[in-house]
C-alpha cells in the first residue's frame, strides 16, 4: 500500500511539481532558480537509479522503507533544507568530477558501437524480410508471381484473375499504354 502512496508523491511532488518550476525558471531567466532545479535533476536521476536497485533489496523486508522514500524525497525539494543542493556538492559533484573522463569515454564507446550494430541489425532485419517476402510469394501458388511476369499494368495487379487473359487470349483488362509481356 505505501508503495502506491511513495509513487503517487513522486509523481506528483517528485516529478510533476519541479518540472513546472523548471519551466518557469527557464521562462522567466532567472539563473539562481535554473541552477537549483538543475541540480534537483541531477539528483533525482541519481536517486532514481539507486533506488531501483535498493528496492529489489529493501522493499520487501525492510520497516518503513517506503515512508523514509517520501521523507527522502520531502527532504530534497525543501527549501528550508536544500537536500537536493547538498547531496549534490557533498556526494555527486565530486564523484562525477573525478570520472568524468571515464564516462565520457564509455559514452562514446556505446554511441559508437550503437551505430555499428544499428546498421547490421538493420541490414539483418531487410534481408530476412526480404527473404520471408520471396519464399511467401513463391509458396502462395506462384498467382502473385505469375501476374507480375505477365504485367506491369496496375490495374491487373489490383484485380481480376491472375492470368485471366492468357486462358481467353483477349487484352480486356488492357488500358491504353498498358505493357503486356
């Protein structure tokens, strides 16, 4: 049950609330405020990804874990307290400013490799379809081939018999200009 409470207050109070604060320091210029929320984002992407591990651990035997997720969460948008600003001069600023060499470096690797292995899936994704294209039409009783050997002409791909014309030996089905093999 207090999990749905914690995800209706981070949702709410967590998410919703310092993106509309966000958007009028943007709006409105003001630097102090476009800092500060900034940092809340910083921390409350930190926070997210900790506690997606944490709760695979805690949440299920540790006592009022989800109430100490709100005081959390209270905490760091207070502005008596500051959390979010603390927690991030004390803790995350400092780690991030000693790997960050090593972050960037692993970004570039993954966009790197992401682009390599975006053009072989894509070229193994067209090839397949491709290939399931071909084998479906061949195994469908060769009509569909059968009309695109003997027209070009769009209206006797859209209708009538495959080969209607060639049992008859009449070019009803002909348009003017209509190419007939």
């Amino acid at each position: 049950m207090f999990h749905l409470v914690y995800v209706s207050v981070k949702l709410v109070f967590g998410t919703l609330y310092p993106a509309y604060c966000s958007f009028k320091a943007v709006k409105t210029k003001n630097v102090k405020e476009y800092v500060h929320w900034m940092t809340y984002w910083i921390v409350f992407a930190m926070i997210t990804l900790t506690e997606e591990v944490a709760d695979l651990f805690l949440g299920f035997w540790f006592p009022l874990y989800y109430e100490l997720k709100i005081l959390l969460l209270i905490w760091l948008l207070s502005p008596a307290t500051r959390g979010s600003s603390f927690l991030y001069r004390q803790v995350i600023h400092p780690t991030l400013t000693k790997k960050e060499e090593d972050i960037d470096d692993f970004v570039k690797k993954c966009k790197e490799e992401s682009y390599s292995l975006g053009v072989k899936y894509t070229r193994a994704v067209a090839q397949k379809m491709t290939t399931t294209v071909i084998e479906t039409a061949l195994a469908g009783g060769g009509g569909l081939v059968k009309t695109l050997r003997h027209s070009y002409s769009l209206s006797d791909l859209r209708g009538g018999q495959p080969g209607r014309e060639e049992a008859s030996g009449e070019d009803k089905g002909n348009e003017p200009g209509d190419r007939v093999v």
